[in-house]
C-alpha cells in the first residue's frame, strides 16, 4: 500500500447530508461519534463542510426541494470521494414509497443514487451505529482504491 | 554579541529543525486529541490497534495528524471562481513559510540556526502575528460570506489577545536586564531580547528560595507574565474557549470554507507549526528552555535537554488539553471583554512586579528569593 | 461557582478512567450483557437480545400464503402470481425492520434476526441479500386462475380436518378436494354440488 | 386568566364548554348549523365562514389557543375549513373544532392571522396547497412552495432571490411585537444589509432547513425561514394506507419522538372507537414515551452543548444516552424506532426480568442528569452563552403559541399530559408536577428540560412500580371505525404538544389524517427571538427550541414544482453581488 493510499484509507472526514429523513438516521450518525463507538479511533471525523470531506453520509428519501442542493454539495466535495447512502429511505424510499409501485411518490425526488453516484448502502430503519461505522470502513476501502 | 554557529552547521539546522518540529508538532497535536477524548470519556486516535483490524487501519494513530494531511495533499484542490486567485493561493504558503522561518529563531533544546541574534525574540513575535493576518486575508479573499465572518472575528480576536502576549513576552524579556546586576541602585535597562540570552540566563542562574536551590525559571520570577502568554497562547492556538473564528457551528469553518486539498494540508501543516513554535516559545520563555548543561549520570546533556522537553511539553499539552474540554465557546465579543479583562491585567502586573521585587529587594525587604 | 468547576474536572478525570468505547469493529460482539459496570475497561454488548435485525426466510417452511404482504408497513414483501407460480421477492432496502412479517407469518417462516451489518457495496442499489423465491400454484381446473399455494391448500385442509368431528370428516375430505381445484368464483358457482352446502339440510 | 386547571375547575361551576357554547349560539343564531360532542368535552360546530373572525376574536379574547388550522377537500361539498381552538390549558380536554364550508370554485375565508399569529403559518400553508384565499392576510408569501414558484422575471429579484410572489406583490407585514403588524424592512431599497443564507446544509442543526438571515454587523435585523425541504407526504400516504400500518408509517414522521407519533395516532384512534386500553399497556406506554422524552432531552443537552462550543458536554450527554437506547434496543428490538406502540394497545411486554436493569440504569441517568445540572449552573462560558439570549416573554409565547419546553421556559404552564391525560399520566395512575422555568431565555429552556428529565425518571420509577400488579393483557383487538367518526388527540412530545385528527369513512382507510407537530408551532415563534440578538447566538437560540424539521415540514403538498426549473442561488453568487454592491 502506498502512502496515498494509506493516507486515504487512514483519514477519512465524513460529512453528513440530511435529505429529508426522519432524523432517526441522523441521530444514528450523532450517537456513531460518541464516547461508545467513537470513530476517531480509525480516523473518522464529522466535517460540517462538504469541501473538506471525503465522505458523503445521506440519509433520507431526498424530497424534490431537496435535489439540486444534494447535487451541489456532491460537486463542493473534492475527488476522490464517496457517497454512503444510509437507511431504507436513501437507498429506496423504504416507508415513504408509495404502495402502487409505479415510481417515487410526488414528493420523492430520489433514492440517492438516482441523483449522485452511491459506493455503499447501509440498510436499516435506521441502521445502528456500528452498521454506520462499517459502512464508513467499507467506504473508506473503496476510496483508497480512487485515483 | 551574538555568538552564531559555523555555516554548514547552521544550514543544517536549518532544514532539520523544520522537519523536526512538524514530527513533533504532529505528535503534541495527536496528544491535544488523545488526552481531550480521555476526558471526554473516548478513546481518541487509536495508538494500539486490535491484531484483527491492522491490515484494515494500520497498526498505530499516533501520527494521526500527519495522515490527515497527506490525504489532504492527494486531494484534488479547487479554488472558487469568484476568489481573488493570488491571496488565496499564496496565503497558506506565507503561514507556513513565516513560522518555519520562526523556527529558525527559537532555540529547541539551545539548538536553534539564528538564535543568538539580538532581535529574534521581535522577529519570532512578528512572524507568529503573520499566520492570523494570512488568515485574515484568506477569509476576505476566498469571497464566501462565511470566509468573510471569519476573517472579521480573527481580527478581533487578535487583537485581543496580541496585546496581553506582547505585554506579558516583554515584561519577561526586560528580566534579564532587570535581574542582571543584581540588588543594589537598580538601572532601569532593557533586557536581552534575543530568546538564545533569554535561555541561557535561565540556564546559568539559579533561584534560592529559603534556602532551597531551584532553577532560575521565569515562571516562577514572573508568575503573571506566564498565566498571561498561557491565556494568549490558547486564543492563538484556537483552544477551546476562544476557537471563535472558526467555530464549525456557527461559521462552518470560518476563513477555511472555501480551502480544499493541498492548500488547506498546507494550512493544517501551519496550524502544527503554530502549535509547535508556541508551546517551543513558551518553554524558552518561561521554563528555561528545557537546557540542561550537565552530563548527570553520564547521560549526555542533550538527552536530559529533551527528556525535559518532552516532559514540559506534555505537562503544557495536558493544560490545554483540560482547557478545551472543560470550555464552552465564548461569543467574539465576550471573548475580547475577557481579555481585556484578565489577561491584560495579568499581564500589566508581570510588568511592574520585577520592579516591584527588586525594589523590596533594595530596600532590604527578605522575599526569600534570591538570584545565585 | 467552585462547586460546578469542581465536579467538572471531577467529572472529566472520572471519564479518562472510563472509556466505554468497544473495540468495534474488532472485538467479540457478544460480550455479557448482564451486567453494565461503570467501572474501567467495563465493555458493552452491542447486540441486545431482541434486536430486531435483518430478516431471516426460511423457503421450507413458507406455505406461500402472503399473510406477510398484507401486513407489511414498507412494501418490502411482494408477491406477483405467474406462470402458475407465486414469486415472492423480498427487497431488503425497503425494510423497516418492523418485525410485522414475524408476527403474522402462521408458519413461523420469517424470523428476525439480530445481524445488523448489512453494508453493501454497488454496483446498484440491489442488495445482494435480496430474496426471491416460488411457490407451486394450484391452477383451477375450469378457468385457470390461480387458487392457492400448493403447500398452503395441504396444511390447511390438514388442519381444518383434524379440527372436524368424525361425523363429518369424510364427507368433508371429498368437498375440499372438489373446491380446492376451483377458483373462488368457479367455487361459488360449483358450491351446490358439495356434500356439506347447508342449504341441502332446509 | 391564570393558567392552572385545577383552580379554574373547582372555582366556576359553569364550565368553559357551556360558556363557550352559550357565547357562540348567541352570536352565531341560525348560523349555529350543527353541533356535534365527538369526545367528552370536545366539540365540533359548524358554520358559515363570515363568522370565522368574530369567533378567533372572541376565542382569543377568552384564552384560548388556537392549536391549528387545517382544511380538507370534501369534493363536491367543497373545502372544509377547521379551526382547532383548545382550551385544555385552562380545563382539562376542553377543545372545539369549528368548521366552515367553501366552495371550491372560489375558496374565500377571511383570515384571521391580524387577530393572531398563531394562525399566519397555517394559512400561508393552507394557500399554498389548496389555493384558499385567505382575504387580508399580511404575510401571504410562500410558506413551504419556493418563493420563485412560479418563476420571476430576473428584474424583480432582489440578491438574486424574489421577496414577493405572483400573489401579492404589494408590501406585506411581519409581526415585530405583540399585537403590531409592521411592514418589513426589507425592501429591495434596503438590499445593502448582508443576507446570509443558513442551510440547507449548515453545521447548525441535523436536518435540513433554510434560514435567510439579514444581519447589520453582527446583529440581526430579520429572520425568514423557507421550510418544505423534509417534505415526505406522510399525510397523503396515510390517507393511502389501512390503519393497521399507519402507526409505522407517523413513527417515521420524526426519529426522535417516533413513539409519540404512535402514541397520538394509536390515542386517536382508540378514541373514534371507544375502546379502553388495559392497564398494563397504558403503564408501557408511558415507560417508553417517557425513555423517549429521556433520550431526547439528553440528545438536546448534548446538542445545544455542541451549539456552544462544549464538546465534552455533547459526548458526556450523549455517552449517558447510550443506556437508554441500550433499553429500548432491549424492551423493543430497535434503538430508534421502536415500533411498540399499535392500536389497542402495545406489541411486546415488559417482562419482569427486565425491570431490575431499568432501574438501574434510570438511577444511572438520575444521577448524571444532576450532575450535569450542577456543571451548568456553575459553568460561567455556558451562562454567559445562555443567560438573557433569545429572550421570550410570557405575552409573546401565548400570542404566537408556544409549546412544550419553549413555552414553559416563559413560565407557561402547559403540557399536554396533565392537560389532556392520556396513557398512564392522569393522577390515578402517576403523580408528577409540570416544570416550568420564569425566564424565558436560552438558559430556562434548558433548566426545563433537564429538571423534566429528572420528572421522567420519576415517572418510570412509579410505572414500573405500577406495572407489577395489573392484569398481563396488553393488547385489545380494535374494530373499524363508523363512518364520518372524528376524533382528535394530543400528546406532549419532547418538544410540545403533538396533535392528531382523524376522521373516518367507514372503511379500513382513513379519510383524513392531519398531524399538527410541535415543531411547527415553535419554528413559527423563533423570528420573535431571534431578532436583535447577535449572529453568534442564532445557532443556540435555533437549537433552544429543540427544532425537529422533519417533523415541521411533512405538512406541504407541493402539487406541481418543477424543482429543476426553480432556482436558487449559490452562496459563492451572492458574495459576488456584494462585492459588486
């Protein structure tokens, strides 16, 4: 492993975009940094600004309103980087999807990977903090590997 | 008279003592992160890690600090359309440059390139007051409104804390000139201000305090002076209760917003300079620059010098380590009543206490503190 | 103003002695979680029993009768009736992990479990742990419409002929083979040529 | 008026109702259409919309609140107008719904906003999905549609934003102070203040939400929130869906009181049907709304903790959390979710085996909780940062409406559970005290909410002690419900009172569901306190409210945006127009 990709691997800064989730994944996030599961360990640590992260944690079902700020703030990040989607609602739309099926309901602007490019998919409603933490690591692989 | 080094050795120290103080930096910053996760009750940057997980993370964090920057030098770098190119570019680099030139002027253990010169301690003050005008200039000139509330609360924040820290590193600096001719129709002279006479005058003179024998440390002949350059130091170094101009809640990241890549790596590479020439300064300053002159044991004296270091610095790391964990953030105009406040008169007093001393001393008075 | 500075640090030193990180995403995950101690080095479980975790399915013992889909909050089961055929597919990035299915499944096919780390990477948003399985249809011999699962039709007529008294426990043997090759509406139109229709005995 | 319950009920025999609706008869005559007792003192009547304003003033005037205003379409009977005016702060239950008919050719009510503030954000609301046209409303711009919906010439835009909308582009009002609509100071002649766009993304607060703030200096001059960046439809998929996987679909409305959601729907409910729950389901219920109210006051100290710069508090409070979520992953299978809470009753016991370890662990949390509380009131950076901020005065939150924690750190005594007991909060069961705090600053609302930790853990202690001797039954099966049966619930959630109303069509889906979130209300009060403090502050004062977006804006229906088309400036775009200016 060269130092790129050891430098990579071995910092990655997450930046957490709320798209319209119930906030239950965002509290998951929240309770990923504290003192129980503390991902400065490995080098994980919550950036509030999209330009100096490498790693994009969404939650939620991204509503219409909702599109062209996520896009946005995908472009802020400087390459390499990665995009984590996390619970049902990023990766689908999980509850918030409509029964009949035919599509997003008229509010849902995604799932995640319709409007950015997504490297892991954390499932759960929502996922706990470890599944968070192993969604970073996976993540942080994949983007070792970037160019 | 200054006494300086032959040149090739001076040019070594020169390249070395840089690469030097970033390792160390690197190290006293990832101690500032482990020691504030301690009490937060975290584990902070893993210095162990589990045998199971090593071919994942690595087997140790202790460099932490280094890897986030070298990912930020492999990062790609974008500099917003509407920035003034020039100033933002070129602004980390005058950080960066401006302290390692500042290391050449501070002693490390009595090595330093251009100690001896009569004027470094004015030089090293000058240099160190660039960073926060780099920053400055880089909030205005990235053109985000945030990089511009940055900037305004950094100058305010300067200028609350640069005067307490100028006070206070004079005060001690007129020390030696003060203490020199000891007791006795006491002439109001200046002091050295080059940091090497600084050093070597807490070096070569000692305390007797009732009887005991203690080490001429300006710490304890000018007590105030050095809680005043602590205090100031802390709003230099952004520690907990003055991290005001780039508190993440409130300003994203103030002057930083729109810094990317290689260029905020050179900025994080200026904060641990910072955080080294500080914590080397006032080591210098006050605790007599952790110079030892005598091979005890017949361990040579330049390996006692750094056990020493290394113990002052952990001892000031674990300071402001308590600092920035037990704090809230001030608002930037508590911030400058604050030092307006405490600081400032701490440090007024470290300026009139060594007269204050020297004139009980005159006038007879046991203070059970004398000069050997 | 002492006091609150004082319990602070107090508080501070009392926390560097007593991490409570684990070791995660090393370490054994199923430490004893009995007894939570506040101590040093004490470390916590971080699987409780009854963690609701991702869905376990066990094809044998599914009678195909898509009581789980009727009862699912996010759609996550779903069943489409083919060829004959009833496919179940399950789609794991929808569940809410409810644990609805577990309780209405009259077999006991669907079992929450409690494994929870279900990152996966792309390429797609299909989960690799995706589940999508069949179930023999039995086709009603006059129009062709589907009418039951296979397994379903055996285990119920099963059971409601055990709970029948002797009386009329072969009689009804005969009417739940005749009605259960017919579709509801086949049924319907069928139903007077049962043994046991009730308006025979008025 | 004062506002204790039990004083007003013991004084006056003739209650509140029988005034009430002595008062409206009279006034209203033979308008006075139908009247119609949907709960025990809680009242539905109907008639014609010129009454509307006499009516809010004479139910303002009385104290009441008006807890919301919702409209439904009823097709060919046209819009259904509801004015939801809640006396329970006053006595126990009281609550009256009246209602009014319009046509849907020409939806026209006029509006009562003048008469309260209360009612501004819901008829912004109302007129951005259905089109009602509410006649002199001051504010009548977008509320949760983008202000450039539909699109603006780029000559009309001020900083690259449109202030005014299609429909009213004369000047509007803002409500600086009590009873007083001033035109807003923003005029495009006024654009040389510095607008300082918020979000949606900001480090300030979790989810979502987009504040334009106009500073002078430091200070701030005015506060305009754009919500409807949460918008999930919850609404409209419950009216899809059969009530049996509903309570999963509002649990989902917000992730940290997901159980009150349960909770008000499941309450709702029960209500239209008239069934009693047992006991014993009413204890857990109570033992896992009140974990809840635990873990999010914790999760808001923390917060706030982090909002001020105290990062330790954030991971101390947090850590301490910790055994809660450790309770509910074992009493209910999920840390978040909980999804215990189902009509008539609750999913899974208790068992005893688990009530040594809770507690334990609400010792544990006791204990810290007070400690925190200690380390705050001598903190002198925290005082500093929370004392006199954010200043809200008793008039102010009963005039904008206030609820929960907010409305209690202005020493407002209102809480939906001694209010409108539901679950096992009525004294019979429990006996607790509302906590509230005189200040009415950043400071009150976080000794409330800690002292209310403190009121929940007590309140878990006697449940759990309760528990022990009731009937093992936890679950009663519920029936459908008649058609046209309404009924409406509150409950306090962590951060205010919560309110639910359902009505029925008689089959197994309902016909209308409106939920009426805390959050909604106390966004609506920030701009009261928000101006005139410093920039520094705002995040703290945004955070005292405790705000939960996603909780605020699964209201909007954004019929028709055509999002791609609507845009919006980047930040890097407005600083260039300033140094151009």
């Amino acid at each position: 492993m060269g130092l790129k990709q050891k430098a990579r691997l071995y910092s990655p800064w997450v930046f957490h975009a709320h798209c319209s989730g119930c906030n239950g994944c965002g509290i998951e996030i929240a309770a990923a940094l504290n003192p129980r599961y503390d991902p400065e360990r490995i080098g994980v640590t919550l950036h509030n600004n999209p330009r100096h992260a490498d790693i994009m944690l969404v939650e939620g079902i991204v509503a219409k309103q909702h599109v062209p700020f996520l896009k946005r703030t995908y472009e802020q990040m400087p390459t390499p980087k990665a995009v984590v989607a996390i619970g049902s609602c990023a990766i689908t739309g999980g509850v918030f999807k409509p029964d009949d099926d035919k599509g997003p309901s008229y509010t849902q602007g995604g799932p995640v990977d319709r409007i950015i490019p997504v490297d892991v998919y954390v499932p759960g409603c929502p996922p706990k903090p470890e599944a968070i933490i192993d969604g970073i690591i996976k993540a942080a692989i994949i983007l070792s590997k970037r160019d | 008279m200054a006494v300086y080094l032959p040149l090739w050795e001076t040019v070594i120290i020169c390249f070395t003592l840089p690469v030097a103080g970033f390792f160390l930096g690197v190290l006293f910053q990832s101690l500032i992160r482990k020691f504030t996760a301690r009490f937060q009750g975290r584990r902070g940057p893993w210095y162990i890690v589990p045998k199971s997980l090593r071919p994942v993370v690595g087997s140790t964090r202790i460099l932490q600090p280094f890897w986030d920057i070298m990912k930020l030098m492999y990062k790609q770098t974008l500099i917003p359309s509407t920035a003034q190119r020039k100033i933002f570019m070129s602004a980390p680099f005058v950080a960066a440059a401006s302290l390692i030139i500042a290391i050449w002027f501070i002693p490390v253990i009595g090595v330093s390139a251009f100690g001896p010169f009569e004027f470094s301690l004015i030089v090293t003050l000058y240099l160190m007051l660039i960073v926060p005008l780099t920053i400055v200039a880089s909030g205005a000139a990235s053109s985000s409104p945030w990089g511009a509330i940055g900037s305004y609360r950094e100058v305010i924040l300067t200028l609350a804390y640069e005067l307490p820290f100028i006070i206070g590193i004079f005060s001690t600096a007129m020390l030696t000139g003060i203490l020199t001719p000891v007791y006795g129709g006491l002439p109001l002279i200046p002091g050295s201000l080059s940091i090497t006479d600084i050093v070597n005058f807490q070096a070569s003179h000692s305390i007797s305090f009732f009887g005991f024998k203690i080490p001429a440390f300006f710490i304890i002949l000018n007590p105030f002076a050095a809680v005043a350059i602590l205090m100031s130091l802390i709003g230099k170094l952004k520690i907990k209760p003055m991290d005001i101009p780039d508190a993440e809640v409130e300003v994203i990241a103030g002057a930083y917003t729109e810094y990317t890549g290689k260029l905020l790596g050179v900025y994080e590479m200026a904060k641990i300079f910072l955080l080294f020439v500080s914590l080397t300064l006032f080591i210098d300053m006050y605790l007599g620059g952790a110079l030892i002159t005598v091979d005890y044991l017949g361990v040579p004296s330049f390996i006692w010098s750094g056990i020493v270091f290394g113990v002052e610095a952990i001892i000031l790391i674990l300071i402001i380590s308590v600092v920035n964990a037990a704090n809230a953030r001030f608002r930037i105009d508590q911030a400058f009543t604050w030092y307006m406040k405490i600081p400032l008169a701490l440090s007024l007093i470290g300026l009139v206490w060594p007269y204050i001393m020297v004139s009980l001393a005159g006038a007879g008075v046991n203070i059970g503190i004398s000069i050997v | 103003m002492v006091k609150g500075k004082i319990k602070l640090l107090k508080e501070a030193l009392r926390s560097s002695g007593d991490i409570q990180t684990l070791d995660y995403p090393s370490g054994d995950p199923r430490l004893d979680y009995s007894q939570p101690r506040f101590g040093s080095g004490a470390k916590y479980s971080h699987i409780c029993e009854g963690l609701r975790g991702a869905p376990q399915y066990s094809e044998e013992d599914c009678c195909g009768c898509a009581a789980c889909e009727s009862v699912c909050t996010a759609n996550t089961i779903k069943t489409e009736d083919v060829n004959g055929k009833r496919v179940f597919t399950i789609d794991l990035g929808r569940c809410v992990f409810c644990g609805r299915c577990e309780e209405e499944c009259p077999e006991d096919a669907i079992k929450l479990t409690s494994k929870f780390e279900l990152a996966y990477t792309g390429p797609g948003s299909q989960n690799p742990a995706n589940v999508r399985f069949e179930r023999d249809l039995i086709l009603c011999e006059k129009c062709g419409n589907p009418v039951a699962p296979v397994k379903q039709y055996k285990i119920y007529s099963e059971k409601v002929l055990k709970n029948l008294g002797e009386k009329w426990r072969e009689q009804s043997r005969e009417d739940i083979e005749k009605a259960g090759k017919l579709c509801r509406e086949c049924r319907r139109r069928n139903a007077y040529t049962l043994n046991l229709h009730t308006r025979k005995y008025y | 008026m004062s506002g204790s319950g039990t004083e007003t009920r013991t004084v006056e025999k003739f209650s509140i109702v029988d005034e009430i609706k002595l008062f409206l008869k009279e006034m209203l005559k033979e308008k006075y259409i139908e009247e119609k007792q949907i709960q025990n003192k809680k009242y539905i009547i109907r008639t014609t919309p010129e009454y509307v304003k006499p009516i809010a003033d004479y139910m303002i005037r009385r104290d009441g609140r008006l807890v919301h205003l919702t409209v439904s379409d009823e097709g060919v009977n046209g819009f259904e107008i509801q004015y939801h005016y809640g006396f329970d702060h006053l006595e126990t239950n009281t609550h009256f719904i009246i209602k009014v008919r319009v046509p849907r050719e020409k939806p026209e009510v006029p509006s009562i906003s003048p008469i309260t503030w209360q009612a501004s954000w819901a008829e912004r609301e109302m007129m951005d999905l259905l089109g009602v046209n509410f006649t002199g409303h001051p504010d009548p711009r977008h509320l949760f549609l983008p202000y450039e919906w539909p699109e603006e010439p780029e000559s009309e835009k001020v900083d690259g934003f449109s202030l005014y909308t299609k429909r009213d582009k004369s000047a509007y009002y803002i409500r600086k102070e009590l009873g007083k609509w001033v035109p807003l100071a923003l005029s495009p002649a006024d654009a040389k203040l510095t607008l300082l766009p918020i979000g949606p993304y900001h480090p300030m607060f979790i989810e979502s939400e987009y504040f334009r703030v106009r500073v002078e200096g430091d200070e701030i001059v005015d506060v305009d929130m754009k919500t409807g960046f949460n918008h999930r439809g919850v609404m409209k998929l419950a009216e899809q869906r059969h009530y049996a996987r509903i309570p999963f679909l509002v649990e989902r409305v917000c992730g940290i009181c997901s159980t009150t959601h349960a909770t008000a729907y499941c309450n709702t409910v029960e209500a239209m049907l008239n069934i009693e729950i047992p006991d014993r389901a009413k204890y857990i219920r109570t033992i896992i709304l009140e974990l809840e109210r635990l873990h999010s006051h914790l999760i808001w100290l923390g917060v706030a903790g982090d909002l001020i710069g105290f990062k330790t508090l954030f991971m101390w409070a947090l850590r301490d959390r910790e055994h809660v979520l450790d309770l509910f992953e074992k009493l209910t299978g999920n840390r978040v979710h909980h999804d215990i809470v189902y009509l008539g009753g609750v999913r899974k016991d208790i068992s005893e085996a688990h009530i040594p370890e809770i507690i334990r662990r609400i010792e544990f949390i006791e204990e810290s909780v007070k400690k925190y509380i200690d380390i705050a009131y001598d903190h002198p950076v925290v005082k500093a940062r929370t004392m006199d901020i954010g200043r809200l005065t008793l008039s102010t939150a009963k005039d904008a409406g206030a609820v929960g924690p907010t409305a209690r750190g202005s020493n407002w005594k209102i809480d939906a559970r001694s209010s409108n007991p539901y679950a096992a909060y009525s004294p019979e069961y429990t006996t607790w005290e509302v906590v509230t705090d005189s200040g009415g600053d950043v400071w009150s609302r976080l000794v409330v909410r800690l002292k209310e930790a403190l009121v929940s853990c007590d309140i878990i202690r006697q449940c759990v002690e309760r528990m022990k001797s009731t009937s093992p039954d936890i679950r009663v099966k519920p029936h459908l419900p008649e058609d046209g049966a309404e009924a409406v619930n509150k409950t306090e959630a962590p951060r205010g009172e919560l309110y639910y109303y359902i009505k029925s069509n008689g089959t197994n889906i309902p016909h209308t569901v409106r939920i009426r979130t805390p959050s909604y209300r106390n966004d609506a009060v920030l701009p009261f306190m928000l101006r005139g403090q410093t920039l520094s502050d705002a995040p703290i004062i945004i955070g005292s409210i405790d705000p939960c977006f996603s909780c605020t804006d699964r209201m909007i229906r954004i019929e028709d945006v055509k999002t791609n088309q609507v845009r919006f400036e980047r930040i890097g775009d407005l600083a260039r127009k300033y140094r151009r200016a």
